[in-house]
C-alpha cells in the first residue's frame, strides 16, 4: 500500500495505481467535483494520472487560479491544434505553450499561410471539441515508435523535435479522446468539457520561424486568449482594448516621436519629438546621479574578444553578441572577406567589464570606495527578429548604467541608497512598484558560500530600506539570478495594472575576481572590491515606451515635446501668437504656433490627438487685451488669462518634478 500525506497532516493508505481523483471521490463529493488536478510531491499532475509511490498530495480546484489558468491555457492550445488540422488536413503541428494570458501554436499549412479570416471557424470547431467532453489522456511512449509514427504521419518538425530530446527522458503523449495526439509533458485537465467553452478568444495571427531560427521554415503561429470563464475574458478583453489605444507604436508614430525599419532591425530612428523626451529623462537622470555622488564615464563600444573571454561574456553569452574581425575586409579578389586568421572584436552588449578596467588605472586604495561609475551606456545585443518589438526589444539600447564598487562592510548601505534613489524616482513618474530578489541559477559562477553572502545582503539591505513588505510585494525568485550574481528586481506596475521588469542592482564577486579588480586595504595587503551592478530606467528606449503606455502619451508636463501650442482663430491675430510664442519659449517653455487658415475647431481638435497638453487660443479680442484662451487636454471649457500669469503657470508646471 502507498502512504499519500495530505495538506492537513493526515495519511491515507491507497493501492498503487489509485489516481488522485480516486482520493478526491473517498473525501467527499464536493471535492471529487472541484478537483481539476494535483500537486504531488510539489508537481503538477493530471488529477487521472496514478500514483506510483508514498507521497505528499494536494488537490488542485479551480481556486487555485494559477495553477487552473495553466492548465485550462495549455488544454486550449492542444484544442486549437485539433481543431486546425481537423479543419485543415495535411497541417503540420508544431508546439503550443500557455503565456501569461493566453495560449499559442505554431502550425505549418500544407497550402498557404494561416490570416485572421480562418479564426471564426477554427473557434467553432474548438467549441465543438469542449463540447464532445473528450477524455485527455496521457500514455508513455518508447521513442523510436513515437519518431515512427509522426514520420509515417508526415509530421516532420515532431519527428525532429523527438529525435534530440535527451536520450534519458520519458516521451509523453496526450490523447484527446482516441482519434487525435500531441507529445506533451502535460498536465491536462481531465477532459476537454471541463473548460469554459465562453472563455477563450483567438486574437490574431502572425507568422514564426521554426525553433526560433530565420534560417528554418516559416510557420503560422495563432495566438488565443483564454481564462477560466466568460467574465476574466471579458474583463482581459477590455484591458487589451485599453492597451491597444495605449500601445506605444501606435501614439509614436501618430505624435511624430520615432519610428523603426528594415534597414537598421531593431534599432530606433528618433525623431526630434521624441528626443526631447529621452533628452529630458537623461538630465533628470544626471540630476539624479550626480547629487548621489555618481562619476559619470564613457567607455569604448567596440572590444577586443579576448577581453570577453576572460570577464565570462564570450562563453555564456557570445550567441547574443555582435561579433567583428578586427582586420581589413578583403576588396580585392573573390577570396573570403575575412580571413581565417582574423582577430575578432565585439559589440559591446553591456558595459560592466568596461567599467572595471576604468576601475583598474591607477591603484585604489580602501578610502577611495566606495567608487559609483555611471554611463549613458550604448549597447547591442544580437536579439532574434522575431523578437523584436517596438521599443520595448530592441537591438540597440541605452542602459542608465553604474557600478559601484565598493568593500564588503559598504555593501549593504549602498544597496540600502540605491533603494532610496529608485523609489523616490519611480514615484516621480507616477508608478507604484514590487520588488524581488532573483536567486541562484542552476548555471552560475563562484563557491556556494558567495552566493549565499551574497543573497543576504541583498536581503538584509531591502529590509534596512523597509521594502521587504507585502505592501511592495516582496517575493524571492528561485533560479532567476544572473549566471554571476543574485539581484534585485523592481517590476513597475502601470496606469492599467500591466507589471514591467524595469530597475535591477546585483551583488557581484565574480567579475572582479576574473578581471583582477583590487584595491589596498587597511592592512595593505591587496583585496577584492565587490561590484554592484544597477539601473534604474534599465533602458532609455524601453522605459520610453512603458512611459508612452503608462500616460497614453498624454505627458506630464515637463516631459511632453510640445508644451504649447499658441493657436490663431483668425489671420489678424498671427503677429500677437507669435509674440506670445516667444515670450513662452524665452522662459524655456517649448511653444509652437498654428497660424494656418483652419477653423479653430480642426486646429483643437488635431492638437488634441498629437496629445499637446496646453492648446492657447488667441484671436482679435485676446491680442486686444494682451490675454490667451488657455484649453487644457482632457478638460472641458477655457480659462482666460493674461499672457504674463499663463507664462508663470506654464514655467511652474513644466519644471521636472525633482525642481520644483
């Protein structure tokens, strides 16, 4: 008999083979009703799978929303296959894992591509096949009969998949009732009934590279929402439709802020808009940094592999770097470019080795440190296509960069100050924020015991700063670290509820013991400094973009390109806009005019969608009378002012919030 523990301490003794939902059923009604899976021993199973062996069991009900999310997404994206190629015979499948609020899977038509015009029948036939209650599931295969039939089946991107799974590992398959399978680790609900057939969406279609790779087959990826019943989609629905006004591709291109294309893939052409911002957060930045006592630098963007070799960088992360021979290009005969006897050079993806060989001119004493290097720091990283995205992944980025290097005993207050610094700015913008503390990963450098010093401090210099609260939401992420250090992350949570990955300090000895970083200490012997990494925007381009969808580009006033517009209603009053244009733009405010002959109704109407946050009406009267009509955006009506008490409201109003 098998010895199964359950969350209230009690055993139960059962035979082998006796399934969760079996212990569910011997508990009660109610229970065998509500169950949808099981934890044993801490992993997710399907709540018909047998137990093998004494263990801890907990049953799964639909108020454990992650969990059901999960399963409930995952058993939408093996109905959508089904469904496709029941449809769509000949389709080859592919993979389909659950996201964050959805599903996906990627297929490859026999025919021709998937469009958004096939998604109304294929959530047709999903229905149907929630409808039928078909039974799911899950059996083990030996992997030669399994590569046998996806080959006999023409399914060549499974039979390839199969092949280089690891020798060891045991090949699953889930069957939806008994005419259709897909190889899967699982979990699955019991049966494709216990979904909502009224909670899921299909949302578009896109296409995908097999693996990930351009060089392999492009395939037809179909994205679907799906939550556990009508009212989550409705509500999610309503969140995307907030987003998609919000989406900052969108507002950039309609507000003339940037925009991105073909011949520089992933990288941002800035228009001047748009790099008024970016000039604005970078002298909020500095004001920031330098009364923090920050030296700012600027290191080179093109470095030797060697360099990268030794800091680490070459062998974990050359896949995602830039690489480039350091010799002249062949241009003489139809010989290769490069010769085989080229060094090789790299595009610098992050600044930290740069950083520590500032660090290492001249010798640094124990009273030096602790040493704060920032930079506005240029980066690449070689990101695929497919994952490029606006501004918010992109290629070419700007890092708010710094490293601290400071001794062991300063570790724990500068970590402490660097706290202070990020809330006090994430505030300015309007965010509210958690905080987490990403742990070891399984692939990592350095000894057991730096990492675990490591870690507590970390932990010991959120709690001095008092965020180690559920009011931050303070969490610890396992396996989550960088490979050589933990760190501390800050998620940003925006004007609709969305969360952004965004600031990050880690706590770093490896880097200085690689790169030979020290200094003299006290005893005058030679020791090691330890590096803090940290960021606090972590890009300019991506903090730009969350700044666009968090005020759907409706921009506090000393962040907008345009603070005013001096708009005429009639041609008469174009010298006095003018005049009044300049005594704004004398006081620093950026001022524009509309002098066209256009009704003031279209110039309101035209400034108002370009999101310009103070429209100054001006017409015969108001040159008569030295006054403005002053429209606010997103208000209703006018306020008459004089030129001189509009000029101070702007000044003050438009002064960054670390000046007023």
């Amino acid at each position: 008999m098998l010895k199964i523990t359950l969350p209230d301490g009690s055993v139960r003794e059962v035979a082998p083979g006796t399934t969760p939902a079996d212990i569910a059923a011997a508990i009660g009604p109610g229970l065998a009703k509500a169950a949808i899976a099981a934890r044993v021993d801490g992993e997710l199973r399907d709540i018909m799978r047998p137990l093998e062996a004494d263990a801890q069991l907990a049953l799964v009900t639909g108020r454990d929303e992650a969990d059901a999310l999960e399963l409930a997404r995952h058993d939408f994206a093996h109905i959508l296959a089904e469904a496709v190629q029941a449809l769509f015979p000949g389709t080859q499948i592919t993979f389909g894992p659950s996201t964050d609020d959805g599903f996906y899977y990627d297929f490859a038509p026999k025919d021709r591509p998937f469009t958004e015009e096939d998604l109304p029948v294929i959530e047709a036939k999903m229905r149907e096949i929630i409808a039928a209650d078909k039974p799911l599931r899950r059996e083990v295969w030996r992997r030669e009969d399994l590569i046998a039939r996806w080959q006999a089946e023409g399914e060549t991107f499974k039979a390839e998949w199969a092949t280089e799974l690891p020798e060891g590992e045991e090949l699953t398959v889930y069957w939806s009732g008994n005419e259709w399978l897909d190889m899967c680790r699982g979990p699955h609900l019991a049966s494709t009934g216990k979904l909502d057939p009224a909670a899921f969406k299909l949302t578009r279609v896109s296409g995908a590279y097999w693996r990930g790779d351009q060089k392999n087959a492009m395939l037809s990826r179909i994205y679907g929402t799906g939550w556990l019943n009508r009212k989550q989609l409705d509500a999610h629905l309503t969140r995307l439709e907030e987003a998609g006004k919000r989406d900052h591709r969108k507002l950039g291109a309609e507000m003339d802020l940037f925009h991105l294309q073909q011949e520089a893939h992933g990288s941002v052409f800035w228009h001047p808009k748009g790099y008024l911002i970016w000039r604005e957060l970078e002298a909020y930045m500095r004001r920031a940094i330098d009364e923090a006592g920050y030296r700012e630098v600027k290191t080179p963007q093109v470095m030797d592999a060697r360099q990268w070799e030794q800091s680490g960088h070459w062998g974990k992360y050359r896949e995602n770097m830039f690489v480039i021979p350091d010799e002249v290009p062949n241009v003489e005969d139809e010989g290769p470019l490069v010769s085989e006897a080229a060094d090789w050079m790299a595009l610098k993806p992050m600044n930290c080795p740069a950083h520590i060989l500032i660090f290492k001119q001249g010798i640094k004493s124990y009273r030096d440190l602790p040493l704060r290097f920032y930079e506005n720091g240029c980066c690449h990283r070689n990101e695929p296509h497919g994952a490029l995205h606006g501004l918010m992944r992109v290629r070419q980025f700007t890092q708010d960069d710094a490293h601290i290097f400071c001794r062991e005993d300063q570790i724990v207050e500068e970590v402490r100050a660097f706290c202070a610094l990020a809330d006090r700015i994430y505030k300015d913008f309007g965010f509210t924020y958690s905080i987490k503390l990403a742990l070891r990963p399984e692939k990592r450098f350095g000894t057991e015991e730096m990492w675990d010093k490591a870690e507590e401090e970390l932990r010991n210099a959120v709690a001095a700063a008092g965020l180690n609260t559920p009011e931050y939401g303070w969490e610890e992420l396992p396996g989550e670290g960088a490979f050589y250090a933990p760190k501390l992350e800050w998620h940003l949570t925006d004007a609709i509820g969305r969360t952004w990955q965004v600031g990050t300090i880690q706590s770093d000895r490896v880097l200085p013991e690689r790169l030979d970083a020290s200094y003299v200490g006290e005893d005058g012997e030679r020791h090691r400094p330890v590096m803090l990494h940290r960021a606090i925007f972590g890009s300019y381009e991506r903090f730009i973009g969350i700044l666009i969808e968090h005020y759907a580009g409706k921009f506090p006033l000393w962040l907008a390109p345009v603070q005013a517009v001096v708009a005429t209603i009639v041609s008469d009053a174009d010298d006095y806009a003018q005049t009044v244009a300049e005594k704004l733009r004398a006081v620093g405010i950026r001022a524009e005019t509309d002098v066209r002959n256009e009704k003031i109704n279209y110039k309101v109407r035209e400034h108002s969608l370009a999101k310009v946050p103070n429209l100054l009406v001006v017409g015969r009267r108001e040159a008569d009378e030295g006054t403005v009509a002053l429209r606010e955006l997103g208000k209703e009506g006018q306020t008459i002012l004089s030129v001189e008490d509009v000029i101070a409201r702007l000044a003050k109003e438009s002064q960054a919030p670390d000046m007023q």
